[in-house]
C-alpha cells in the first residue's frame, strides 16, 4: 500500500506508451495500405494495358460500400 503513490503513475506512463506506440502503429499501418492499393492498382493497369477496360476505374470500397452483407 505504501508504494501505491510511485506504482500508479509509473503503470499510467507505461500504459500512454504503450498506447502511444499502437496508435503509430495503426498509422503506419494505413499508409502502408494505401501504397499496397496503388502498388495493385498499377500491377492490375499493366496486366490490362491496352484493354478498354482500363477505362473505368475499378471500386475501391470495400464491398462495394454496402450496408448489407454479400451473399
């Protein structure tokens, strides 16, 4: 109970760290997805290149935006 004053904040400060680095993380991670999506976007342009379906842009949603699942 004495060291209660010196294990609190020491367990806060480990805890915002911790979710510091999560959130950075997460960051990070939703970079690296958009470059994924443009890496196969550009992968998927020269597999269809000189195709006329190159000129629609393929969805980009997922589901296609739908509120309803896919069956």
């Amino acid at each position: 109970m004495k060291h209660r004053g010196q294990l609190i904040p020491e367990a806060d400060k480990a805890t915002a760290a911790a979710m510091a680095r999560g959130l950075e993380l997460v960051d990070q991670l939703a970079a690296v997805r958009e470059d994924l999506v443009l890496c196969r976007e550009e992968a998927l342009w020269a597999r269809l290149y000189p195709s006329e379906a190159l000129l629609v842009q393929p969805d980009r949603s997922i589901a296609g935006e739908r509120k309803q699942p896919l069956e």
